[in-house]
C-alpha cells in the first residue's frame, strides 16, 4: 500500500511532538514530505532524520546555517523563512497537521489546503482571524479540514451521523486555568512563572498562559461558530476543572452527547490522523469509579472578561476576530516580557477593539489574506502604542 504523505507545520512544538510521538509508532505508513520550526534547531534536525523527512523549515532566517549543519550528511534540504515555509507547505501531501502557534499560521494552511492536503487544524487563530477564507479554500480545493483542539475534536465526534439542524447548543469545557480558584484582588499580580503552569494540561507556555486568562476558551467559542456554522447563542462554555469532558452537544430532543477522554492531546490528534477509521491510540483509559465525581460549575465573567470579548468580536463581525487575535498575541507578549500585569491583558485587547471599531475601515474590509494581514498589523502597532503608554 502506497505510504501516506504526510507534513507537520510546528513540528517542534507540543502538538507537534505529539503528532511525531503517533506517526513513530508506525513509521513504514508514512512518507514524512516536511517538517517546520523556529529557534529549537536541534529537535527539528532531530526529527527530521528519525522521520526521513524530504525538507526541514525553520522559520527563523538567521539560523538557517544551523540548521544545514544540524542536518549535514543526511540528504534532507534544509530552507528557512517565511517562503519557505508555505513552500514547504505547498509539497504535495495526504495530510498536513498545522501547529505553528499564533496568526503565523494561518498563511502556510491556506497553502497547504489550496494543494488539496487534509488540514489538521490544531492552529485556532486560523478560524479566528480569517475563518470563512480558510473554509472557502478548503472548498474550492476539494481539502478537507479537522479539528484538532480537543473540544472541537469532542464536538466533530459527537456529531457523527447527526444532522446539525436537530443541534441546540454546544457546549465547551474549561478547566478554568492556573487561577479559578484566586481570589481576584490577587490576579493583577499573578506571575509569569504561575501563569505558565496548567493543572491538568501540558501544552506549549503560550496556550498555557491563554487557559488562565481564559483567552484560549474565547478564542475557542469564535473556533466553534466558525468551524460548525451555530450561531453564537447556542454556544456555550462550562467550567470543569477535571478536564475529563471537553465537549457536549445538546439536540433538540433534549439529549447531550458528551466526549469523555483523559487530557491527552494524542487522542484528538489520532483521530485527525486516521478519520473515519478509529485507531488504538496510547491514551490512558479512564477509570471513571476511581475517579469518582466530575464537577461544573458557570464561568465567572468578572474573573474571565475575555469571554466577554469574544461575544463581542462575534456580534461585531468582519475582522475583528483577526484585530482580537493580534491584540491578543501582542498583550500576551507584553506580559511574557514582565511590561503588563497579568489583567492588563484584556484590558488592553478591549481598547485595541474600541480604537479600530472606531478608526474606519479595516474591520469592515473584505476577508482576503492580505486585510487580515493589514488588520493583524494595526491591531499589534495599536496594541504596542497602549502598551508603551501605560510604560511611560
Ligand atoms: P508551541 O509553542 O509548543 O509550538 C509552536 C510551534 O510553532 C513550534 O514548532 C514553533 O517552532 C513554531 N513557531 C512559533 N512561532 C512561529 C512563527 N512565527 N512562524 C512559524 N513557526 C512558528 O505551541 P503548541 O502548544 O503546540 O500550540 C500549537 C497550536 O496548537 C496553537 O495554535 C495552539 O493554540 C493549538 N493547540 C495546542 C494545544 C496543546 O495541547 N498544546 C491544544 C489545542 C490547540
Ligand atoms: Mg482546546
């Protein structure tokens, strides 16, 4: 049987290396055409000789030497930058896992699906910044797209043989982070270091950090509307600190479906790898007697403003999911480099929205690659600016 060609973009990275952990496990089935990075050189190279992988990308231009020389003796090409990363993505291949992290992914899908690969989309911020381009090329391209965010994937399985006009609601979980529990005098000061540990989940210290601001779960809700077509009232988000279930869908005859899984993003990535087959995936099997309870409870919406946002981003349209993610991403790297408290973040995303809802057309510019761009621009320069304010 002929191998299956398959692509992993943010190949260094958690969703990466757990994809890499499946496709190792069976190696003979694949045919590894590229896989890309940024500045973990030396695990790229690595990968990229254990997988025989055609061509390695960093995406960060000054260290494509190193990277040469990591691969000297192998044969596998080694390119850098930004070209050559779509080029990458351009090769022809069966399935593509995108998870590069942030809006930098978004352009190497779009070129991965207008070749016709299978888009695993672990990359949120691609649905959030330009959702309706990233399904219309997948359309025109005859390219399929899977959910690889666990609550997405929950949502994709619970509604296998369903019809969505009999879905009334969905609802998505959220552990609710580093801090559910904080008192909330105690947030402004919450440090990067508590910030970057997550109770349940190990993932990449940017999602991380979005799980205790709840960043992560807002950009999840506009996710949903973008990637099922629901409108934003049948959305939910529940809080669930096990993080057992992550999804459940509610039909109009009153039943909900939930998914239930331990918290390892290799169920959701196999599933993406090997649909419609289910495969034996390496998770753990829950022992749901030892376990004993799971527990819910309503998000808190003085504690989580972000999921405010997102109701707004949604009711506003247009790019602003685009202007939100940049925002987003740009506050969080101000809190990262020690310049913004832990709350300033949504405060600062808040105004970026303000400002560029009311400074003209950008929000309201068609859904092209090159408005998202611009929006994405703007939205990071204008984000800056307050930053630097505030600084000074
Ligand atoms: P990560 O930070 O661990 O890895 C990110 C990857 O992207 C790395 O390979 C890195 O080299 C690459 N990268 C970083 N900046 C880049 C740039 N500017 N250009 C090109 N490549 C760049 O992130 P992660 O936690 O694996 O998350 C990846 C994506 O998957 C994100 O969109 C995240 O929201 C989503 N996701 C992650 C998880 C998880 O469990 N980690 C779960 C659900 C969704
Ligand atoms: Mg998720």
């Amino acid at each position: 049987m002929a191998r299956r060609r398959i692509s992993i973009l943010g190949a260094t990275g958690s969703i990466g290396q757990n994809t890499i952990d499946l496709i190792k496990r069976d190696l003979p089935a694949y045919e590894v055409i590229a896989l890309t990075g940024a500045g973990n050189i030396a695990q790229l190279a690595a990968d990229a000789r254990v997988l025989n992988a055609q061509v390695a990308v960093t995406a960060d231009e000054s260290r494509l030497d190193d990277l040469r020389d990591a691969l000297a003796g192998s044969g596998i090409a080694a390119a850098a930058g930004q070209a050559a990363l779509s080029e990458a993505a351009a090769r022809p291949a069966d399935w593509v896992m995108s998870a590069i992290v942030g809006a930098a992914g978004l352009a190497p899908g779009i070129v991965a699906l207008q070749q016709g690969a299978t888009l695993a989309l672990a990359n949120k911020e691609s649905l959030v910044c330009a959702g309706s381009l990233i399904l219309e090329t997948a359309r025109q391209h005859n390219a399929r797209l899977l959910p690889v965010d666990s609550e997405h994937s929950a949502i994709f399985q619970a509604l296998v043989g369903e019809d969505m006009a009999a879905v009334e609601r969905i609802v998505i979980t959220a552990s609710g982070g580093a801090f559910r529990d904080w008192p909330l005098d105690d947030l402004p000061n919450a440090t990067l270091a508590q910030a970057s540990s997550h109770p349940n989940w190990d993932m990449g210290q940017r999602i991380t950090i979005d799980s205790a601001s709840m960043f992560n779960k807002a950009l999840e809700v506009i996710e949903t509307r973008e990637y099922f077509g629901v409108s934003p009232d049948k959305i939910e988000v529940l809080v669930h600190p096990e993080s057992m279930i992550h999804a459940l869908v509610g039909f109009h005859d009153g039943a909900l479906m939930a998914h239930v899984g331990p918290p390892d993003m290799r169920h959701a990535i196999g599933y993406a790898l090997h649909w419609p087959e289910r495969r034996v995936l390496p998770v753990e099997r829950l022992d749901l007697a030892a376990i004993g309870s799971l527990t819910f409870r309503a998000p808190d919406m003085a504690r989580w403003p972000a999921l405010r946002l997102a109701r707004e981003v949604m009711a506003r349209g247009g790019l602003a999911g685009a202007v939100f993610n940049a925002a987003k991403e740009t506050a969080l790297d101000g809190f990262i480099a020690g310049n913004l408290a832990f709350t300033a973040m949504a405060e600062i995303v808040e105004e970026v929205l303000t400002q560029m809802d009311a400074s003209g057309g950008h929000i309201d510019a068609s859904m092209t690659l090159d408005n998202v761009a611009a929006a994405d621009h703007l939205a990071r320069m204008a984000a800056r600016d307050i930053i630097e304010k505030r600084a000074g």
